[in-house]
C-alpha cells in the first residue's frame, strides 16, 4: 500500500481488479521484488475471496464489507456447498503461474489463504475489531462446526490450486487466533488446522505450509507441534533471537519487525 508502482496501479485499477486481473495481481506482486531485490514474492490477493464464493457477496469500499452475516445457525444453509467452488478462485492460481514464470528460480513464491477461524470471525461479524461476541458464541452454537464442514473442502482445493500453480509454500494467516486463550486455541483453532492440512495433503502430499497467527504466544505454539507445519509465523511482540530459541529444533520462523522501529533515526 505504501510503494509507488502500487499507488500508481490503484489510480488506474480497482482493488478487487488488482486481484482478480491475473496479469494485474502478477505486476502489483512484482513491484517490491523488482525494486528491493526480495526472495520471494507473494500472491496479490485478499484472503477473504472464499466468503464470496461461499455465496457471501462481497464488496470494498474500500475495506471489504460482506452483504450479510452469519447471525443463526439458520445462515448457513444459504452457504454454496457444490463440489466445483474453488473454480471461482481459478484467478489466483492463474496469477500464481504468471508470477512463477516472471521470476527466476532463485525467487520463491508464496500462496496464502486465511485460516478457518479468521474466515469465521469475518463471515460472523464483518471484521476482526471489537469484542467479537458473537463469533465466540459461534464457536458452541453450531454455526462454527457447521462453517467449517463448507469451508475446509473449499480452502484445501484452493491451497492445492495455488500450490500446483508453482507456489513453494502455502501460508495460513490467523489474523484472529489470538482472540483464544491457549485452552480455546486448543479446542477451536488446532483441530480446525488439522482438517484442513489433512485435507490440502490429500491433494499435495508433503506440500510446506507457513503457519501465521497473530497476537499468541509459546502455549499456544507448542500445541501445533503435532501439525505438519513447516514454518511458524510470529507477530512482533515476540523477539526473534527468544522464538528461534525456543522453536526452531521444530520450525523453520518467520517473524515481522516492529513496526515503531521505522520511527526511530536510520541510526
């Protein structure tokens, strides 16, 4: 949001059309790589197109707004269910291939979905701001089991489509997981992962999936150590040099810097 060629690009495009524009989403993700000589590029995309094909329509204006929520269990028969839904995120892939050309093989290239439980934190509520009541009620009336048997089939084939595109890992961004204490992390959040990468595996055997959740902590790690994660995600709250300690006899760690870092003196 912050580059240039991207300012450039949305004077001219629309962001639902630098995403769903394979050759668009190719040369917004190209940007940064090009100008900054990065390892990787990421596909350009929002992880909540999955809603909009579960038949939740969804609009940017500029943040995205869905046109109706998961209030009651009685939503979710209004969810698609056919078999043939992640056809309608071809665009991604598409875009996937496009970008995996325009690299040389040294530069890496990543997918990425949401994970199951921050896609039902926005089905429910709209946005992960605020107390999220009634998503957490979610979690035990129903409507949370009754979302993921729609989503997982979904998101799995997604990941796989991305991933035979050319992607070298697939992440998983859980924007929401720390909403949950360790204990409901354990509940609600790991058995969800586990459909899901049993699922994509179906697909891609062995295929590395990058794990990120935001705002949790080493008790909520340590129960995905059954998981076939090849990369845990960390936010900044978390040092680097203390999480690798910590984790890296198990994962490969990704982690961000903190952000006030750039308000401080090039020194």
């Amino acid at each position: 949001r912050y580059h240039q060629p991207y300012q450039d690009l949305r004077r001219v495009h629309s962001f639902v059309d630098l995403c769903k524009r394979p050759e668009l989403a190719c040369e917004t993700a190209l940007g940064p790589v090009h100008d900054f000589g990065f390892d990787a590029a990421i596909l350009f995309s929002d992880l909540l197109f999955p809603l909009e094909s579960l038949g939740m329509p969804l609009e940017y204006n500029p943040g995205p707004t869905l046109a109706w929520h998961l209030h009651t269990t009685a939503d979710l028969a209004r969810l698609a269910t056919r078999p043939n839904l992640a056809e309608t995120l071809e665009f991604q892939a598409t875009a996937l291939r496009l970008l995996r050309e325009a690299l040389p093989a040294s530069k890496g290239v990543l997918g990425f979905v949401g994970g199951p439980l921050t896609l039902f934190v926005y089905a429910v509520e709209g946005s992960h701001v605020g107390d999220l009541a009634s998503s957490l009620a979610g979690l035990v009336d129903g409507r949370y089991e009754g979302f993921l048997d729609r989503l997982i089939p979904l998101l799995a084939r997604n990941m796989a489509d991305q991933y035979l595109a050319g992607a070298n890992t697939i992440a998983v961004l859980d924007t929401s997981a720390g909403v949950l204490p360790p204990g409901g992390f354990q509940t609600h959040v790991v058995p969800a992962l586990e459909r899901l990468f049993r699922a994509f595996h179906e697909f891609c055997p062995g295929a590395p999936i990058t794990y990120y959740s935001k705002q949790t902590g080493p008790e909520h790690w340590n129960q995905l150590r059954r998981l076939p994660i090849a990369c845990l995600g960390v936010d900044w709250h978390h040092p680097l040099e203390r999480v690798l300690a910590l984790l890296s006899d198990r994962w490969a760690v990704q982690g961000n810097i903190d952000p006030h870092a750039l308000l401080q003196s090039p020194e």
